[in-house]
C-alpha cells in the first residue's frame, strides 16, 4: 500500500519509531513533523519538535530503539531527542557532520567528509573514537559498521 506524505518542502531525512514517523522537511529547519503511523492515510500531522540549538538539522535522521531516541545531525552539532518527552540535548561535532548509521552496540556514528572522519559517540554525547579516514577514500557519505567491526563507507 503506497502512502504519501502531505504537500510541503521537499523531505531531507526520515526516520521511525513504534509507531511514529519522523520527517525532516528541508535542510535549513529546526524542526521535525511527526506522524502516526497507524492512521498515516489521514496525513494529519501529530506534532511538530522544535529543535533549538546551536545550528540547523541539515543532513539526516537516525532512531535508536534500545536508547528510545532520535539523532540530527546539524551542521557542527548532534541533536538528541529523548522519546516520549522529547527533551532536547546536543553536543559539538566539531566537524561538518553528514550521515548517521549505529552501531551493534547502540552507539552513533557520524560521517565527516570534508575532513575524511567517521566518529562515534554514545547515547549522551560522549566520544568513542574517531577514525581517519585513508587518502584515497574521497568525499565518504555514509558509514557503516560490519559484523566484523570494520566500517564501510559509501562515497559520494
């Protein structure tokens, strides 16, 4: 069954959890439309979070299950909101972030192409490692963990 979302902006990220759908309308907002996914053939948004901070969601969204949350990736900043409060937290990227994928271990991982790095953070912002990417991965998008640990990332 094809569903489709409400005229607007052109959508930039989407995500879900239970049964919530997340959008992300347009690079430059700062906030997320929210819609349940069971009476989503009525289109009637739900809600709107309102993420204030530092920067914009430019790039992408992610759910976390295990961790009941959402990550957005602002321009320098990651954007956490807490399910079902939606209470708002972010830390300093300190980079241009783009993709976001987790980890097994619920972690995040944050693609930084300008600079060649894939860094991971936990749940509340703290920083795991941070990989350097070779000089002749050019321009990664989007990073992956594998089953065996390594990371792939996907080019531009």
């Amino acid at each position: 069954m094809k569903h489709t979302l409400p005229e607007g902006e052109p959508v930039w990220g989407v995500t879900s959890l239970d049964d919530h759908l997340y959008v992300l309308r347009e690079k430059t907002t700062k906030q997320i439309e929210v819609y349940n996914m069971i009476n989503i053939d009525s289109h009637r948004l739900q809600r709107c979070l309102i993420v204030a901070g530092r920067d914009t969601i430019c790039y992408d969204m992610i759910a976390c299950e295990h961790n009941r949350c959402i990550y957005a990736s602002g321009s320098s900043h990651m954007h956490r909101v807490a399910l079902p409060s939606d209470e708002i937290t972010e830390w300093p990227i300190n980079d241009e972030c783009h993709f976001l994928s987790l980890t097994v271990t619920h972690n995040v991982l944050v693609t930084c192409p300008e600079v060649r790095k894939v860094k991971e953070f936990t749940t509340d912002g703290q920083s795991i490692r941070e990989i350097v990417l070779p000089e002749d991965v050019c321009s990664p998008l989007h990073t992956v963990q594998l089953s065996n640990d390594d990371f792939d990332c996907v080019p531009r």
